[in-house]
C-alpha cells in the first residue's frame, strides 16, 4: 500500500541542504517520491509500506549520528 508521510526537518539553511536530504531518502528502497519545502521545513515523502517502514525513513544516515537534520512525523495519509 502507497502511504505519503509528512515529516518536520530542522536543521535546514539553505535550498542545497533540502536537496541533499532529498537525495539521501529517495535512496530509501521503497520511497516513491519526495518533496521538500525549505521556507517551511516541510518534507512530503511518499512510499510503498510493503517495501519500507516509516522508521526506514525517519532513520535514514541523513539524520543519525553527528548530522544537524532532524525530522519528526507529522501524519501518514
């Protein structure tokens, strides 16, 4: 089933940086597309649930360790 997960990113201060977060969650078997808002922070990442989890995605290296993303879920629709 197609899901679309609306997620909160901080840590984000430019254009380049929601392109670089972009890129490392369509890497993510099972994300179908995603969509990132800078002004607003907001990402809308949509993804087969049968492929991947939510927390496939909300663990993604992007936002682990030493990095200064963070991203908390919003809603799944």
């Amino acid at each position: 089933m197609v899901k679309r997960a609306i997620l909160k990113i901080e840590g984000m201060y430019c254009e380049g940086c929601a392109y670089t977060i972009e890129r490392f969650l369509k890497e993510v078997d099972g994300v179908i597309e995603v969509d990132i808002t800078y002004p607003t922070g907001i990402a809308a990442v949509v993804y087969d649930e049968n492929n991947a989890k939510i927390e496939d995605i909300l663990n993604n290296s992007i936002f682990s360790g030493n990095s200064s993303y963070k991203a908390k879920l919003l809603k799944i629709e």
